[in-house]
C-alpha cells in the first residue's frame, strides 16, 4: 500500500459491505459502490449507483402507522458483468463464477487515488480444475460526468475453450442496503422498459414513482475475440447481452463496458433515453476515457491537494479523495445538497442536513463555484424553510 493507494489481499465476505463502500468512485454526478460487478445484492453485497438529487418519496408500513419516507435512490445496477468457463456442449452450462464460490482461488483489490480507479484481479478454477485470471479496472469518468467503464481481461492458465460472458444493466434493485431502513418500502423504480440498441448495445429506461424522475442507462459492451454478435436476454426489469468469446493459453482477451447515464433532471437533453444511447454511441474507446479521466483527476489534486505527511496524510487524503467524488466541479451546476454520507450508500437515506458546513472550507479556498452551488440550494429552498418555521410557531427559517 502506497501513499496513493488503498489495497485489500484476499477476499473477506464479513468486510466486504465497508470494502465496497471505501472503495466507491464517482465525479459528482453520480456514483457507483466497490462491489464486485459477479454480484448482485444480497447481505454481503451492495452494488448501489446513486446520482446527486435523486431522490423520491414513498408510504411505508411501520408497526402498523403509515409513515412517508423520502430516500436518495438506488438507481439500476450498470456494473452488472458475470462470467462462465462454457462446458463442452454449445449451450454454456458452466457455472457462474462469483467470489462467494469454493471457484475463488485468489483475490486482490486496489483503490487508485490518483487516478480515480479501482483495479481488482481474482483467478477462478472450475470443477474441472481450469483456472481462468481476471483483471478488472472500472472508473467513473471525471471528465464527461455521465460516462462510466469497466475493462475485463482474461487469462486462461493451460487451457483453451469457450467463456460466456454476461453484460447487463439490471433495474431488479431496492433501496435495502441499510438494515435499520429495510422495514420501509425500498421500490422506488417504476416502468422500467429493457431494450437494445445495435449489435453491441443494450438499454434501460425507468422513472421514480411519485417524483417522476426519468432515469436511462445505455451499455455498450466489446470484445476483442468474439464468435458471432452478441446474443440479447432481457427480462421485465433487465438488460442483457451474452457475448461467446475464445480464449487460448496464455493469450489475454479483453472485455470493455462502457455505460452512460442520464436523468430528466439533466439540462439540456429532450429526452434522457435519447441522451444515454447517443452519448455511449459517442463515448471514445476505453484507453482514450481513462488517459482523460486520468488527467481530470490530476488537475483536481493539483488543484485541491494537500502534503501530509507520514499516516495522518494518508487517511486524509483519502477523506479529500471522497469529497472530490461528491462535490466536484460538475456540482456547481447542480441543484443539490450535501448527502450525510456522500453519493456512497443509503445511511442517513442519503439526507442532506449540513454537512456542507463542514466542507465549505476546503471548497473555498479550492471550489469556490461548488461551494457557491450549495449555498444556492440553501437559498432556493429559503421560503419553504420560513413557512415550516411560521406553521411551528416560530419566527425565521426552519429546515429540515
């Protein structure tokens, strides 16, 4: 472990939960958890995308009162990505590899914070003993703030065959990453509608249910060695594409999803499907996103940074690494607030109370347009504060 990188040897499901959360990347726009892209959530795993300002209302049953909550929603799984050694029958009956399984062999994860990426390798065997290397690097682009990508490469260890791999955006998700809050209704996606665009692309459009927030993903997936086009398999809530792939010994094949974002709360779009299907048409390749990406994070440290030194700096730098993922320079055009944990997870519900006080004073000297951004939220809710406080009694302003 370096002075720029937060790494974790092996693979502990009982650490997983804090893993994936410290180990989130985002740009301020929206965020995506550090889970492993094989799983989808269960008590051990959470692979929660949150986009700042998302957030919607529901009626829930507690105890036998009706209750209303309001929660910053978990948007459809775009990192959805799982992978099979295929049997010898063409229609891929191996099994999914996930690093639950007795398959996991090794597992190594590292949080880059100079660069705003997480690399993970893991090596799976099968019950056939083929051992099968993975290397993972995903980041959450910091220059086009509606972009992300995940690159796969792999390695076959003294064999050669066939791997299916599944590439998927799945809006199957409620918001439960947080026991205390699962008594509440966590179904906030609605009309969720799967589809495809070209050979190598998929889509999901759905909405929030009463703050009729329209959300659309679009994923484009390639390989480098591919048998045929991709094979489509949505589902009422999912997305899907299979890709057939060769692998021989030693030879590395490489897997790129590419995924772009956008809410009808976005300026200057008709439509958000519309938005996400050209923009991920548009995306350049993955080397080019993260040589830019890349850069984009330089400017911010060089910007923002601070010299620590010895473990003190370390952790500090890690702390400034997540801000910067929260309240970057893509906030300032934002109507929104700061969430109690950040784009990170659900605790708190994702409620904004005023944290910003902590962290205007950094934004000041470094971000000033951010800090002016969430000042301006403050500002806009300025009458709805004074008539909560008159209908209390009280004289003045009274937020939430």
């Amino acid at each position: 472990m370096s002075n720029w990188t937060w790494e974790y040897d092996g693979y502990d499901s009982a650490e997983e939960c804090l893993r994936e959360s410290l180990c989130t990347l985002g740009n301020g726009y929206f965020a995506t958890r550090g889970a492993a892209p094989e799983c989808t959530a269960d008590t051990t795993h959470y692979p929660g995308t949150y986009a700042a300002g998302c957030y919607n209302r529901l009626m829930s049953d507690v105890a036998g009162r009706q209750i209303e909550n309001e929660d910053m929603v978990n948007l459809p799984n775009w990192l959805s990505f799982r992978f099979r050694i295929r049997d010898d029958d063409d229609e891929g009956t191996g099994e999914w590899f996930t690093p639950d399984s007795v398959a996991l062999v090794e597992h190594h994860q590292a949080l880059d914070l100079r660069s705003g990426t997480l690399e993970r390798t893991a090596t799976y065997a099968d019950r056939r003993g083929r051992r099968l290397s993975v290397r993972q690097l995903r980041l959450v682009h910091m220059t086009d703030p509606h972009l992300a990508a995940l690159r796969t490469e792999f390695t076959a260890e003294g064999w050669s065959g066939g791997l299916d791999v599944e590439s998927a955006i799945d809006a199957a998700v409620t918001n439960s990453g947080v026991a205390r809050y699962r008594q509440l209704n966590g179904q906030h996606l609605t009309d969720i509608r799967p589809g495809g665009s070209g050979f190598d692309s998929v889509w999901l459009s759905c909405r929030t249910s009463t703050s009729d927030i329209h959300v659309a993903m679009a994923a484009r997936t390639t390989a480098d060695v591919v048998l045929g086009p991709a094979r489509t398999d949505h589902t009422p809530a999912r997305a899907s594409q299979i890709l057939r792939l060769t692998i021989a010994p030693g030879h590395t094949v490489v897997v790129d999803k590419t995924v772009a974002l956008h809410t009808s709360r976005d300026p200057a779009i008709g439509d958000a499907l519309r938005a996400a299907i050209d923009r991920v048409k548009a995306a350049p390749r993955f080397e080019e996103l993260l040589l830019s990406h890349q850069s984009a994070w330089q400017q911010l440290w060089l910007r923002a940074g601070t010299e620590v030194p010895g473990e003190a700096g370390h952790i500090l730098r890690l702390h400034q690494f997540h801000v910067l993922q929260t309240l970057s320079p893509h906030t300032a055009d934002l109507d929104v607030g700061v969430p109690a944990r950040g784009l990170h997870g659900e605790a708190y519900r994702g409620h904004v109370f005023w944290d910003e006080l902590f962290v205007l004073p950094y934004l000041n000297l470094h971000f000033p347009a951010v800090s002016r951004g969430l000042l301006t939220y403050r500002h806009r809710r300025l009458d709805q504060a004074r008539r909560a406080a008159r209908e209390a009694g009280r004289a003045g302003a009274m937020y939430p």
